[in-house]
C-alpha cells in the first residue's frame, strides 16, 4: 500500500507505524500559530502601554520569547503540540517515537532560520519533498518527525447478516479482505459494492445479492457466533 | 483463533491500559499507580504482534497500533528535571562543553578577536579605513552616543535619549540573543553562514571601537563597553562555534553519514548554545543597568570590567573539573 506511514522499531520488537504529516497541513498550522501570534503581541502591546518606558521593556522581553521559544514550550510542554498543530491533529515527536524533549524541541526550532532562507522556508519546503518523511532541515538535525494524531475512530460494525460459510477454504489475505470490504459498505454506494462484490468470481456466482453474500461471510470469518446457534 | 475470540479474551486488559493512559495523560501528578502498566504495556505488543500475523481487521490492528503507540511514550519518554538539569550544566555541563570543544572555540575566537583587533588598529594609522565597514549615518550615530557632551545618555542613539534602562534591557536581549541564535543556526549551511556573520561582526565592533577610540571619545566609550564586553564578545564566539560544529558535521561527517553527524554534533553544539544564551542575556543586564551608570568613575568600571574577563576566563578553564 503506498501511505506515509514510517514504521518504527521498539525495543519489544514491535513496529509502530506512524502516519508522517506533510507540507499542507504543517504550512496550515504554521500560519495558525502566526495569527495566534499576531493576536498576543497586538494583546500585549495595547496592555502594556499604558505601563510607558516599562512596558516597551517588558514587550521587547516577551516579543524575544514569542519569537524563539514558543514553539518549544508548546511541544515540550503540551504533547508536542503547538495550537495550530492541535488545529490540524499534527504533532511533533521524536522519530523513534518517544516524546519530544527539550534537546530536540530547541535544535528543530532554532534551525528554523535556516529553513526560512533563501525566503519563505525555501530550503525547508526543498528539504520536506527531497525525504521521505517530510523534514524540513530542522527536523533532520533534531531526529524529529511530526505525524498525525491518530484520533480514535469509532469502531465500524460489520453489517447485520446471517453468517454464512464461505464455500471452499479461503487463505488469510483473502478473509482479511473480504471483512475489510464489510468494514467499508456503509460508506460505498451500493451498486459499487455489487461491483466490488462481483470482482470475487467464484465466491459469489450463483448469489442473487453478492455485496450481501460476502457481508454475511464476514461475519462468519470474523468469528460471530449470534446467528450460528 | 478467531478475531472475536481473540477480543473477547482481551478486551479487559486492553480496557484496563487504555484507562490507565486516559488518567495519565493530563499530567503527571494524577498519574494513578502503575504496578501493572509495563506488564499490560508488553501484552498489548504481543497481542498487536498476533493481531498482524493473523490479519485481523483492520480496525482491531489500529486500535492496538495506537494503544502501544501511546503507552511506548510514557514507557520510553524522557525524564525531566529541570531546574536540577539546568543546575548542573552552570556548574559543570557548558565549561566542559566549552573546553571539549576548544579547537573550535579557537577557530571561532580567531575569526572574530583577529579582524576586531585588527580593524581597531588600522583605523588609528588611517582613520578613512572605517568607511570600508560603516557608512556615514551609522558613524553620526555612534558618534552621537559616546560623544562626551552626550554623557549623561551614553550608549543610547537619538531615538533612545528619554528610554529606560529596563526597556534597553528587554532591547539588548531581544537583539543580541538573537544573533548568537541566528549565528549558531546559519551554521547549517556549510558552515558559511556562521563564518559570515563571525568575521562580520569582528570588522563592526572592530570599526565603530576603533572609530570611536581614534576621534579621542575613548572615555565614554571603553568604560561603557568594558563591563558586558567579557560577556556579549565570548558569547558571540561561542554561538560561532556552535555554528562551525553544524557546518563541520556536513563538511567532515568521518565514516558517519552526514545525516547522522550532524544529528550527533547537533546536539554537541546545543551545549554551546544555552550557555551562550544565557550569557548574552547577564551581558545585556550589565549594559542595561551598570554601563549606563554615569555616576560611577570610569576607573571602577575598568577594574570591574576586568575582574569579569579574568571571572569568564577562569570559569571556562577551571570550571566543572570535577564530575557532577
């Protein structure tokens, strides 16, 4: 299957696989967080003033750490996550899929300015379709990754069916695909299921309904045992 | 076994740790006890591992993928001590790092004292050289801030005559940290950057001191610059070779590829880096409060401008001897 998902080994031997966010969703969230940024300092320059000589010290002070540290203290701090990455359900971590620590978060974001150049994160956008992972400069030199936050989705129910045996033997790839298939029913159109459904050859030849037929299978591989009794 | 059976037998240790992560992942002071989170930790990956084998749907495996995925993060996340960690780099972490690091903090140092020393001496024979580095606006300016009619703003351009110490403080760190972050980080580009923006600022502070010491402004302006000068200078160095370390990673990687020098000297330099940081920020303190100070005499500003180059040179040879 061609995705971007980049597989990562854990110490028990397992591969995690993490789905790599690319350049639209990473500019999108950086634009957020600008805006955001744009909101406090006008915030902050209207509070402070009123506060005269003290306040404009106290603005060049906070405008300092806007400008170099809020994207650590966000991904440190809060899950690797600024909030216009919270936005567009990306974060940041590091890509052998720990957190990301102060380290990385500092070295990714003080590289930053070598991203930017020549203008416009020029080389950090070459840097993003030049790997397979999307990292800009950054990135590579930290050991980080952002991927999506692989929100929980609500589990799809095989549609409701009498189970059925399907009528020779069928290998592993071949049920997978079949409950795969029922998993995605209700959001195809029926007639792309009969399609989809007939692809099966000798599974469903000879059935009236194939789509339904194949659902009903599903049901028996996947073990239910309501109807069966 | 079928994928049913296989959830039925399951589902309340996988229940269990996914609980346990939903209490866990607000912060760490709720985090309910975890006698059992590294043993349901190891299952779920087994159970992940056979959910795969056995081409279970789709929807099972993710949920398994995500549920690992979330407790590998605790499992294997850094641990943080802050304020302990930041203690122990002050006290023995960035001069170690400055002395492993010395061949480069040489390099850097050359590349910016040379042309600085230099400049300063080749405008007092010709003084017509300043024009090759500054132009003529820049010079009236800092004419203007340490000519000794002026004293009583000293260091300050026409805009800053009525700007508090406070908010020259919050300009200076906003500035200068700045440019130690920028030096350090145009290091990626092969290390030319950092070279640029090093020896450029040498032949600068070079011009406008010599400049300044030639037209005979030499009170005002050494017993301003003498006090953070220890600072802000060594700090400029060291952001450069933090800088040189990145550029060097591409240039020279060993039998590493490039990709894993630089991540490797990536985090080597960093070392250099928060302690430049901090101490552009104690210069920018000393240039805001104490070297505007008119009211002291330029003999103990002298003296304690010197006693805090001998303190900073000290620190960097003598400091973190000892293991931590």
């Amino acid at each position: 299957m061609i995705d971007t998902l980049r597989a990562v080994q854990t110490p028990e031997g397992i591969d995690l696989h993490l789905p790599v966010a690319g350049l639209v969703s990473r500019a999108l969230a950086w634009l957020i967080d600008i805006l955001i940024r744009g909101v406090i300092y006008t915030g902050l320059g209207f509070g402070l003033l009123f506060l005269g000589e003290t306040g404009k010290g106290l603005f060049l002070l906070a405008a300092f750490v806007m400008e170099w540290f809020y994207p650590v203290l966000f991904e440190v701090l809060r899950n690797g996550q600024t909030p216009g990455k919270r936005a567009y359900g990306i974060r940041v971590i590091n890509d052998d899929g720990t957190p990301i620590g102060w380290s990385a978060s500092l070295i990714r974001n003080l590289l930053r300015v070598a991203d930017f150049l020549p203008l416009l994160y020029g080389f950090g956008i070459a840097s993003m379709m030049l790997n397979r992972d999307f990292k800009r400069l950054g990135d590579l030199a930290a050991g980080t990754v952002v991927v999506y936050q692989d929100a929980a989705r609500k589990e799809p129910s095989l549609p409701a069916a009498r189970p059925i045996r399907p009528s020779f033997a069928l290998n592993q790839a071949e049920q997978q695909a079949i409950i795969a298939f029922a998993e995605r029913t209700p959001g195809l159109t029926p007639e792309r299921c009969e399609e989809l459904a007939g692809l099966t050859g000798p599974l469903v030849t000879g059935r009236p309904e194939p789509a339904e037929t194949l659902c009903a299978m599903a049901r028996w591989l996947s073990g239910d045992s309501e109807g069966r009794a | 076994m079928k994928q049913e059976q296989f959830i039925a037998a399951h589902e309340a240790d996988w229940r269990r740790l996914e609980a346990w992560l939903a209490t866990t992942a607000a912060d760490d002071s709720t985090r309910a006890p975890a006698e059992e989170f590294a043993a349901l930790y190891r299952e779920a990956c087994q159970q992940l591992a056979l959910a795969r084998a056995r081409l279970y749907s789709r929807h099972l495996i993710n949920r398994l993928d995500r549920l690992v995925l979330q407790a590998h993060q605790i499992l294997y996340g850094e641990r943080r001590h802050l304020m302990k960690d930041i203690a122990t780099y002050i006290v023995h972490g960035f001069p170690a790092a400055v002395r492993s690091q010395w061949r480069l903090v040489l390099v850097a140092a050359l590349l910016f004292y040379v042309p600085l020393v230099g400049m300063l001496t080749v405008i007092q024979m010709d003084p017509d050289m300043v024009y090759t580095v500054l132009d003529g606006d820049t010079l009236r300016q800092l004419e203007y801030m340490y000519d000794p009619d002026n004293r009583e703003s000293v260091g300050r351009d026409r805009d800053r005559q009525s700007d508090s110490d406070l908010m020259m403080f919050g300009f200076y760190v906003k500035n200068n940290t700045g440019i130690g972050f920028r030096t350090f980080a145009s290091g990626l580009l092969f290390g030319i950057g950092t070279l640029l923006v090093v020896l450029f600022n040498g032949l600068y502070i070079g011009a406008a001191a010599g400049h300044l010491t030639q037209l005979g402004y030499t009170e005002t302006f050494w017993s301003f610059v003498v006090g953070h000068s220890a600072l802000e200078l060594n700090a400029i160095v060291l952001s450069g070779a933090a800088g040189l370390r990145l550029g060097l990673a591409l240039l020279s990687p060993g039998r590493r590829t490039r990709l894993r020098a630089l991540r490797e000297e990536s985090r080597i330099a960093l070392q250099l880096v928060y302690g430049a940081a901090g101490m552009f920020i104690l210069a920018a303190m000393v240039e805001a409060f104490w070297s505007p100070a008119t009211w002291l005499p330029a003999t103990s500003k002298y003296v304690a401008g010197g006693a805090l180059w001998l303190a900073v040179l000290a620190y960097f040879v003598f400091g973190g001897r000892r293991a931590p």
